[in-house]
C-alpha cells in the first residue's frame, strides 16, 4: 500500500515539474520549437498514468473505496 501511494505522489511531483518547464518553454522561446507543445504533451501523460494508478489500486484493494476510516 505504501509503494502505491509513494508512485502516487511520485507521479504527481512529476506532473508539477512538466507543467513549470512548459511555463518555462512557453516564456522563454521564440515560437520556432515545440518545446511546450512536449511539456505539456507529457504532463497529460503523466496525469492519465497517475489517474490509472489510482484506479487499478482501489479496484485491487490498495485504496479503501468505502467512507469507513482506517
């Protein structure tokens, strides 16, 4: 359960750092590359993966999907 959530939160960091190199592409180059174009490509990647992780784990009971507390 803990390598789930470390994936998790893993994938998430890594969305974060894709979307600030977009900003940072999209601020800093000319127009001529598709630097930010690949930035962003890759965070909506990253976001399904992590959306995917999320949701094969609470369907392999890794994630309690019920409201009971842990």
């Amino acid at each position: 359960m803990l390598l789930v959530k470390v994936l998790v939160v893993v994938m998430l960091l890594a969305v974060i750092v894709s979307l600030f190199s977009g900003l940072f592409f999209l601020v800093k180059d000319d127009g001529t590359k598709r630097r930010t174009v690949n930035a962003l490509t890759w965070r909506i990647g990253l976001s399904i993966v992590a959306i995917l992780i999320i949701i094969i784990a609470g369907f392999a009971g890794f994630i309690p999907m019920d409201n009971t507390p842990l």
